[in-house]
C-alpha cells in the first residue's frame, strides 16, 4: 500500500506558502534583467578580504574551539559586542540577555514557537515584512493590520486592533520593509505606553536601524521601554541581524529580551539546530571588532545613500504623471504607489518583458478576514543594483507603466 502523503502533513502545511520575493529572484538569473525585487545588499562591498583574513586566524589560534559544538546562548565575546553596540543606542543590556540565531529569520520563527497558538492574533502593520507573515502563518495565526501613513504605524489604528486582544505586536520602525517609513518618536512612545496599558508585548524588528543617510536618529523603541522602566526592557523584545551591515550568507542575527523571557528563546532554539555555528560566530566577531564594523557601515551609508538619490531622481524623470513615492531616509528599499484602478501583479509581467523586476506590493499584505490588499503598489529596491543599472531599470519600468496606463 503507498504512502498517501497528503494526509501524513500537519495541518499546519496549509497555511505555508513559498515566498514569492523567493521566487522572484530565480528570475533575476537572466543577466539581461535589472532585478530591484529583492533586499539584497551590495555584493561588491561584502569585506571579503577581512574575512579571509579572520577565518585563517580563528582557525589557527582557535580551531579546535570553532570546530566544536558550543553553548547555545552564542560565542560570548561576540554577544558582549553587540551589547555593546545596543548600549551606544541607548538600550541597557548585557551580553547574558542576548541569544545569537541563525539569522532574524530565525528569530521570528523562534518568537511564533514561544508565543503562538492556533488561533492567537499578531497585530503587525499593514503593509508589513513579508518573512513574518510567512513565519508566523505557519503556527495558524490570525492576523490584525494597523495602516501606516508617512510617519510610521498610525497610533489610532494600533488602539483599534489592540481591542481585539492581539498577543503581540510586531513593529518595524526605522525605513520599515516594505513602506520605507519611519516611525516618529512621539508615535514610538505611545506605542510602549499602550503596550503597558493593554499588556502586549512589542517584537521590535530592527534590521536597517544603522543604514540612516540624512536626518537624526531616533532612539529604538527598547531604549524609550527601558528608559521607563528603570533602565531594563519589560515589553519589548528587539531582533537585529548581520544580514545588512556585514553579510547576509553569514545568516547571523540575534533576539535581546529580558532573562525570563529569553530563556524560553534558549530552550526553543536547542530543539531546532543546537546552536548557531560558532566558526561562523568567532570568524564576524573578528572582522567587526577593533571598529572596523563602524567604518564599514559608514562606506555602506555613503553608496546607498548615493543609489536611493539616484532611484528618486530617476522616478522624477521617468515615472508617468500619478504615481507617488516614498522617500525614505535609510534602510534598502523605495514604496510606489500607481493610480487607483492599476493592478501591479500584470505590470509585472509587463515589466519582465521590458527586463525590470519589482516586487507587486499585495504580497506584503498579511491575510485578514474581510480585508483586502492594495493592489496598486510596488517595492523597489535601491541597495543591490548599480548606478547605470538603476537609470536604465527605472527608464525600462516607466514605460512598462506608460504601456500599462494606455
């Protein structure tokens, strides 16, 4: 008798989907086409030769260590870094507070096996990033949107969904994926008041905090929980990465919570992989200590800064009348939105054919009973092409949106 498969998967599987950012990006294999779909850093600027030289330095001095299994909390000098770095932003934590993952992917995936339920509901904005949607649906969540407007996540939005007795939030704050928005400290405030009004918890994702290119930065939303707290975090739990600021292959990322929290963080992450590879660990702390990580992310500020103005400049010139866009002050990506009535998902296929690739903006749309996403949008991506491709890439999706308008 043969396995009939369909009925061996959990019930879960039905709420898995691929990623179509995943997806996307096959397509990106035709050296003819000028992809701005996915988040991918700048390749050409990966410190390729500090890791060379670390690798063979942590392979000498240290190489029975780093090949060996390791605790599960991370490597401690490296936690003890990024304490460090939380600190400067003025969130007070020690390297103990720190769990390292295999990516913030990870970390979502790690915070829906700590709190979720069937049935729980996630309060995330709307649009929101794509990867915790994908994350979280697989644990048959609900899902609550509160619109964002130019300024981050409208607090009025945020009261209206807390009503439904959400069990966490889930902000990004500073250039958020997809809107580009950033959240204004007035509206960071209130957010940490209503999470102690309502008791919910505030997942702060923060994976662009340092690619900033003009204006003043704002403190996180851990620092302003923490600053009415007696100097300790009590509603919020922050997810940073590696991905952005050193490399994304590295697939470094890590949670900060308080220790009852995040020793059920610990507990989780011993049943998916153990521990994070302590080689890949020993070899980023190397090459991102001594201030080296600081300089590299100030050369990262510097071209994307230049690739976001070129983007802008060319939407100017190439962009049929009517259709509108963010502009944000940091992070990798731009939000277009065409004119009512215009679909994305077909422009994309008019876009393949004039070799330019986006992202249709409704995927980014958590699903809601009742709720239906916008379909005229789209995400740009500005930090992974080159200068001359953004120009032409920009002139090609003009006309594939001057077709479409026709």
């Amino acid at each position: 008798m043969s396995v009939n498969w369909r009925y061996r998967f959990a019930f879960r599987t039905d709420g898995m989907k691929s990623s179509i950012i995943r997806e996307l990006l096959k397509l990106t294999q035709d050296p003819d086409l000028i992809s701005f779909a996915g988040g991918l850093p700048a390749p050409e600027l990966f410190p390729v030769k500090e890791f060379e030289e670390a690798s063979q330095k942590v392979l000498k001095e240290h190489g029975s260590k780093a090949l060996q299994y390791s605790p599960t909390e991370g490597y401690m000098p490296f936690r003890e870094l990024i304490a460090e770095r939380m600190n400067r932003d003025g969130i007070p934590v020690s390297a103990d507070q720190i769990l390292i993952t295999s990516g913030s992917q990870q970390a979502l995936d790690l915070t829906g096996e700590v709190f979720l339920d069937p049935g729980d509901t996630v309060l995330l904005e709307r649009p929101s990033y794509l990867g915790a949607i994908q994350a979280w649906a697989a644990y048959q969540v609900r899902f609550k949107g509160a619109e964002i407007d130019h300024e981050g996540v409208r607090i009025e939005a945020v009261e209206d969904a807390l009503m439904t007795g959400p069990k966490l939030m889930y902000i990004l704050p500073n250039f958020q994926n997809p809107g580009g928005t950033t959240l204004t400290l007035e509206r960071r405030e209130r957010l940490v008041e209503l999470s102690e009004q309502f008791g919910v918890p505030i997942i702060e994702d923060d994976p662009y905090g340092a690619l900033r290119y003009e204006g003043e930065s704002l403190p996180p939303i851990a620092a302003i929980d923490a600053r009415s707290n007696g100097e300790s975090l009590e509603h919020v739990i922050y997810l940073g990465t590696f991905s952005k600021i050193l490399a994304p292959g590295l697939r470094l990322g890590w949670v900060a919570a308080k220790p009852e929290v995040l020793r059920y963080y610990i507990q989780a992450k011993q049943g998916q992989d153990l521990h994070t590879s302590i080689l890949t660990q020993m070899v980023a702390y190397e090459v991102s200590r001594n201030g080296f990580l600081d300089r590299h992310i100030q050369r990262i500020r510097e071209v994307y800064g230049e690739r976001r103005n070129l983007m802008l400049d060319a939407m100017k010139r190439y962009f049929p009348e009517g259709v509108t866009w963010t502009a944000p002050q940091g992070g990798l990506f731009l939000w277009a939105t065409l004119p009512d009535g215009m679909d994305t998902e077909p422009l994309f296929k008019q876009a393949i054919q004039e070799k330019v690739a986006f992202v249709p903006g409704y995927v980014f749309y958590a699903p809601e009973i009742g709720r239906e996403p916008l379909r005229n949008s789209m995400r740009l991506n500005f930090s992974n092409a080159r200068p001359e491709q953004i120009e032409e890439g920009i002139r090609r999706l003009g006309r594939a949106i001057e077709k479409m308008t026709r």
